[in-house]
C-alpha cells in the first residue's frame, strides 16, 4: 500500500499553506504513475470526483527539520518526493526565472517551505513520524 505525505513549514500563513499544498500534491501526481487512478469517477448527478488512489496526510515541521528531510529523502529512490521553495513563492508567473533560480542554487539557498513524498506506506510513516498534523 502507498502513502502521501506533504509537510509544511508551519510557519506560513494559512493561506500560502494552502496554495503551496496545492501546487506539491499537482506535481507529485504527475511525477508518479499510481498516485491518482486515470478513470474518471463520475456520480449520478454527472460530478467528477477525486481519484485518489491511496491515503493522503498533510504535517507540519520546522523549517530546519524540513530541509533535513528533504536532504534524506532525496538519497532514497523508493520515495518520490517534490519540494517547493519560498524562491519559487516569489517568482509568481514567472517561470523562466523560477527555473534559473532553482537550477542554479542548492536546496538551503532556496528555502523549502514544503515537501510532499510518496512511496510505501511504511517507509513514508518511518520518514515522517516526527511530524504532527496541521491543524
């Protein structure tokens, strides 16, 4: 069995919280194949729905143990994972830019507020048991 688990500066304000969940868990399913089924689930009103194929929970950390976390886990290839930065949140609809600055700077310049991960549910729990919910 799979797991999600996106962890978030707690820090942030709720609502830069919410549009960086946003744009982590739309990359992290298009970087991996089973994350979301690609059949429409569709109720008898003509509603599309979610297809979210396995359990998604979202953390909070520091944002020192959030950039260790991301420095583990990009040493291990049974997890995928996706960062987004608070460099990223400042080049707002500006992509060409966004992706010098992140090409050209390591992971601590560029200030990670959030990390989503997906891999076996195991070893997502072992990776992320530190971390409480956010509420």
């Amino acid at each position: 069995m799979k797991r999600t688990a996106i962890i978030i500066n707690k820090n942030l304000p709720f609502g830069e919280q919410a549009n960086v969940i946003a744009i982590v868990s739309a990359a992290l399913a298009n970087a991996t194949e089973d994350m979301i089924d690609s059949e429409k689930i569709i109720d008898l009103n003509g509603n599309k729905h979610a297809a979210i194929k396995n359990s998604l929970v979202i953390l909070k950390s520091n944002p020192t143990a959030l950039l260790t976390l991301t420095e583990t886990v990009n040493e291990l290839d049974s997890v995928e994972s996706v960062v987004f930065t608070s460099k990223g949140q400042r080049l707002n609809n500006q992509f060409s830019d966004y992706k010098i600055e992140i090409s050209t700077n390591e992971l601590k310049n560029l200030e990670p507020v959030v990390v989503a991960l997906y891999g076996e549910d195991e070893q997502i729990r072992t990776l992320t048991k530190k971390f409480s919910l956010l509420r």
